[in-house]
C-alpha cells in the first residue's frame, strides 16, 4: 500500500526557499528590524549603564566587587530585558497583519462551503496575504463559472428531451460527462 512519502506525486523534487518571496521579504525585514532596534537598544543601554558605572565607580570598584560578574549582571540582565520587550513587541504586532487576512479568507471559505460561490475574499489595500485572497476569488471566480456552465448545460439537455431529440440530448450529456472529467481530472 502506498503511503504519501512513497507515491511519486509527493516526491519533493528540490527544496523550493522562493515560495511567496514578496511575504518571506515583508515577514523578515519585520522580523530583522525588531531584532536590530532590540539589538541597538541593548547596546545603548549596556554601554550607557557600563559608561557610567567604570567612570563614577572604577576607583572604588576593585574594593567593593567581588566578581566581575558582579558588575556585569545588571548589565546583562537590562540587555535581556530590552530584548525580551523587542520579542513581545514582535510577538503582539506581527501576527495580527498575517492572522486579520487569514481569518477574513477563513470566513469567506466557510459562506462557499455552506453553498455560495459569490463571496469574495474582500482584504485592505497592502495587507499581506492579498494576493492569496486574490487566488482565492479568481479560483471562486472559475469555479462559478463551470457551475454555470454545467447548469447551462443542464438546460439545453431537459429542451432536447423535452424536444424528443434524444441524440441531442445524448451529446450534450456526453459533453457534460466530459466536463465534469475535466474537472475531476484536474484534482489528480
């Protein structure tokens, strides 16, 4: 029995690292800006805070330390600090650009799967995901229009019976089935 990892449709061919290239730039000059304004807030503050701790203190420090370390906790606890801000800054803010789109397309997703094929993704000029919203509704867009075709279709059929022209109404089943091929077809 062939299980997905052995059946050949699912062989990965190569790694593929430029898929949606526009949203992996957008998602990591983000994720790179939050890192470095963190970064250059730490180096600010530790260098301010060891700028002034060796200035006042260095005569005095050699009597009243014990450890280097002891100098450089606060130091390096307040650069843990304001890299801890930067992650939960990044954390709380990034998400909702990617999550309000998802669950605008989840939510018109569900209206097709009740039975409409007339919602439309509707997103905000420059949101992220919106040229998946636009994949979404020209896939919407298809789809609605073979259904119209196929009920187009439907109809010629029920005029060539009610006719009495059975041969009509036989091609014109045989173009439906082919159809109907198509697009079982172009699951696989």
């Amino acid at each position: 029995m062939n299980t997905k990892a052995e059946h050949p449709k699912y062989k990965r061919k190569h790694l593929n690292v430029k898929v949606k290239g526009e949203f992996q730039r957008w998602l990591l000059w983000r994720i790179f800006g939050v890192v470095l304004l963190s970064a250059l807030v730490a180096a600010l503050v530790l260098y301010f805070y060891a700028r002034h701790e060796t200035i006042s203190t260095f005569y005095d420090a050699h009597i009243k330390l014990r450890r280097v370390s002891d100098l450089l906790l606060p130091v390096v606890l307040s650069g843990v600090g304001v890299s801890l801000l930067g992650g939960v800054a990044l954390a709380l803010f990034l998400p909702q650009k990617i999550a309000g789109p998802l669950y605008n397309i989840e939510r018109t997703l569900e209206r097709v799967r009740a039975g409409s094929l007339l919602p439309r993704v509707k997103l905000r000029s420059n949101d992220c995901l919106e040229g998946m919203a636009g994949e979404v509704n020209r896939t919407l867009d298809f789809m609605h229009k073979e259904v119209e075709n196929t009920r187009e279709l439907q109809q010629q059929i029920r005029s060539a019976l009610d006719a009495g022209d059975t041969t009509c109404a036989y091609e014109l089943l045989q173009r439906q089935d082919e159809m109907l091929q198509r697009l079982l077809d172009a699951e696989e």
